[in-house]
C-alpha cells in the first residue's frame, strides 16, 4: 500500500530500505517495482495491481537479466569483475570496488570505470539499483554510496535489501524510507506452499511450515534441502545427546547432510563457489539445531521445568549461535562440526553435575 500510493501520486521516494526476515519477499517485491517504474506502458490498473504487464518487452527483459537500466548488484558479481584480483578474492562482503564498478564509478584496479547511476537510462524510463544482502556492503562502501542516496539523479531508484538493518550505517538509515516486512501467519504460509504440495506429504508439510516460521522462502529451501529427512536422522542423535550420551556418528552425519546440500547449491548456481555453498549449508543445518533448541526452550517453560533444564538449553543456543558466527572464518566443516558436539556433549555433563550437586 505504501508503494502504490506513491506510485500513484508520483511521489515514490527515490531510496528505499526493504528489511525483513530471509525468504520473506523483499527481493521479489523489488523486482515487481522495478518493473512498474521501468515499464512507460504502467498505468493505474498495473499499480493497483502491484505488477507491470507481464507480457511487456520490459519485463522480458527484466526476467532474462537483459535489462539495460535494472542493476542487481550482490556479492557474486565480483566473479565477473574487470578486475582479476577482485575475481580471485572469497566473496563474503560487497566491497568499494564492486560498488565502483557496477554503480558510482572510480578506478577498479588500474581502470576507471563509468558511474551508471548517473548515466541517462538506456531505455528511456527511469534505472533501478537493487543492492541485495545490502548489510554485506562494506563500511568504505556505504560511505560512499551515502550521497547517492541523498541526492540521486532524476529518475533513479536504489533499493536496498536486507536482512539485518543494523548493520546500516545509521547515516544510511536516514537517508532512506524504510519498509519492513514480516513473516505470514501459518494459514498463509500453507497457500503459499500449496503448490509444493505435490512432492511433500502431509507430515513433513507440517516441519516445513514449522520451520519456515512465516518465510515462504525459507520453505522452498527447506524442502529443496530435505530438511524433514535432515531431522528424523538427527532426532535420535540428539536426544542421546540430550540424555548425556555421546553419539559418536553425529559429528559426521552432521557434516555429510551439510555437504550433501552445499554439492545441491554448486551445482544448482555457476556463481556459487564451493566455500560459499558449504557456509550456506552449515548455516542452514545450524539453524535447524537452533529451532529444536529455541522449542525445547518454549516447552520447557510452559512445563515449568528446573532452572537447571533451562539454563542447559540457553548454554546450547549460545554454543550453536557461536558455531554460525565461526562458519564464516573459513573452519573446516568436519572441524566445526565435531567440535560442536564436542562441546554440546560438555555442556550437557556440566549442567547434569551441577544438578546432582543441588538434589543433594
């Protein structure tokens, strides 16, 4: 509603922030925008809509990657960088240069690149930037991308796309209008996957729509990935585990469903590099072990079990929100693994000697 009614007043700020939870839509709602503010052929019954005519040559173009004026700047572009040494770097971050090449312009190693933001559009009708993952931008890189976003050149529209806003420097925050998006609640959630329906049953629908918590994006991975067959491997392993035990295959059956999913996410994209694809899958089965987590938590309290109990299952949420920070420091994924249950395994001996100590 926000977007129609500038859309329709003609008054559509011209530097957004969309932030929201992963898979929730703010990239798709992005590319809708830009195809209404790309398309001359948009009038009110396509803004009332919230979508340009779909059979236009704009959007064509917009859905082959051909569009001349719609820049979709993410850190994998570097892989196609002017300049060698940007293509050779491990991309974990959008940096100055990927920005200068693709955006505002400057000198990319010995090259001067043009600024595209302040070109006249190819097409005639208004250019569209999509920085997406925006929080990966570095901080040399927001500040320059600062007086852009506060005085753009007519016509133009930045969108960033995000995740964690926080990470925005404040400066960048204010130069923009923001808009947030949520999760859908469960009955939505299930009209949107009902057309995935088909290649899963009931039950695992269910841990689908549980896990996604209202991101229809996190389902599709969720089953893209075999997330319901990923937890009733693990189920078993973990509730040892939570007994006190010492499950000696989970280590391992944690790192093959990992790199299992990270060969799916290499193949699947040119553009992924392997280090990339296994972070991502670490980071999903990590948040896996973190839901299972989170709920034994809810449980626990509605239960009214032992402080004990509860102050076990905090320690393990701790212990898996520090494993996600290391998957970024370039660990070895069968290193990391084990060492988490490792530790989870001390955690739990710990917590069951201070319990004993207390009984008595």
């Amino acid at each position: 509603d926000i977007l129609r009614q500038g859309l329709r007043n003609g008054h559509l700020a011209h530097a957004w922030i969309f932030h929201g939870p992963e898979g929730i839509g703010k990239r798709t709602v992005a590319i809708r925008l830009a195809e209404l503010l790309l398309d001359p052929a948009t009038g009110p019954s396509h803004v009332d809509d919230f979508s340009a005519d779909q059979s236009s040559e704009t959007v064509q173009l917009v859905h082959a990657g051909t569009h001349p004026d719609l820049h979709l700047i993410r850190k994998e572009l570097a892989q196609d960088s002017i300049d060698p040494t940007l293509r050779s770097r491990k991309m974990t971050n959008i940096p100055i240069d990927l920005l200068r090449e693709r955006m505002l312009g400057g000198m990319v190693g010995s090259r001067t690149c043009d600024a595209s933001v302040s070109r006249t559009p190819y097409l005639g009708h208004n250019k569209v930037f999509i920085i997406d993952e925006a929080e990966l931008l570095d901080e040399p890189g927001q500040a320059a991308l600062l007086k852009t976003l506060e005085e753009p050149p007519d016509g133009t529209y930045i969108i960033l796309v995000t995740t964690m806003e926080h990470r925005l420097l404040p400066t960048i925050r204010s130069r923009c209008q923001r808009l947030g998006f949520g999760p859908l609640d469960q009955e939505h959630m299930r009209a949107c996957l009902e057309h995935m329906a088909e290649s899963v049953d009931g039950n695992d629908l269910d841990t689908v729509v549980r896990f996604a918590e209202g991101s229809p994006g996190m389902a599709s991975i969720a089953i893209e990935a075999g997330i319901p067959g990923w937890i009733n491997v693990l189920e078993p392993m973990l509730q040892e585990l939570d007994s006190g035990g010492y499950p000696v295959e989970l280590s391992n059956t944690l790192s093959e469903l990992a790199g299992e999913y990270a060969e799916t996410l290499a193949k699947k994209s040119r553009q992924a590099s392997k280090e990339a694809a296994n972070r991502r899958a670490c980071r999903l089965l990590i948040s896996v072990l973190l839901q299972r987590s989170r709920n034994m938590i809810r449980a626990a309290i509605d239960q009214e079990e032992s402080m004990d109990r509860i102050d076990l299952l905090m320690a393990v949420v701790e212990l898996l929100s520090q494993a996600d920070r290391r998957v970024g420091s370039n660990v070895q994924m069968k290193v990391l693994m084990a060492d988490l249950v490792a530790q989870w395994a001390s955690l739990v001996e710990q917590h069951s000697g201070h319990a004993l100590e207390s009984a008595s």
